[in-house]
C-alpha cells in the first residue's frame, strides 16, 4: 500500500507575535511558496512576513488533515500556543529540520 503524506502545520513571522495555519502535501514546496512569496503577492503570509515553521503533523490522508487545519484555525490564540509549546517549547524555527533554509528561487518546482 503506498504511503501519502500531507501535512498540517503553523507558521510564525520572525518576532512570533502572528500565526498562520495551512496544509500541503509538500512541506518544503510550500515553505519556498510562502518565504518567496510565490504562493500570492498579496497573501496573509506574504503581508506579515509569515515563513517560519513552529508546528507541524503529518497525516496519511488529505482529509485528516485538512480536518485538523480547520480544527486548528478555530481555536483561540491561547490554545494554539498550547499546541506548539507541547512539542516545541523553545518555540524553534523547524524550517532547516525540513529542507535548506532560507531557500532560493532555483529549489522551486
């Protein structure tokens, strides 16, 4: 049986004072995406600068995650720190755990 993988996860600007929830089914694509502000000119993560990973969780299927991002968005603030602080208290930048980091336009798709 093959093996997906999708991914629901937080982003965080670099003073962390924003977070943004997406899911993907490519985590380093969609990072480059969101650092070059390739994704769309004028999107919430182009706007405030919103490229840095915090939290993430890998799912099989797209729908477990997809219902995980619309769980995740419905929460307060409060509790989305929760989330993160639970496997990454120190609040770490995961980005270069993923792929290379800061990318450049040449590792885009």
């Amino acid at each position: 049986m093959r093996q997906y993988n999708f991914y629901t996860y937080i982003l965080t600007n670099y003073s962390k004072k924003v977070l943004y929830t997406g899911v993907t089914n490519d985590l380093e694509r969609r990072l480059c995406e969101h650092y070059l502000g390739t994704d769309q000119k004028e999107s919430f993560t182009s706007k405030y600068k919103c490229f840095y990973l915090v939290w993430f969780e890998r799912y099989q299927y797209v729908n477990h995650a997809i219902e995980r991002e619309k769980e995740i968005k419905g929460w307060l603030r409060a509790k989305k720190i929760k989330l993160i602080e639970e496997e990454n208290s120190n609040w770490r930048f995961l980005n270069s755990d993923i792929m290379n980091w800061p990318p450049v336009n040449s590792e885009l798709i």
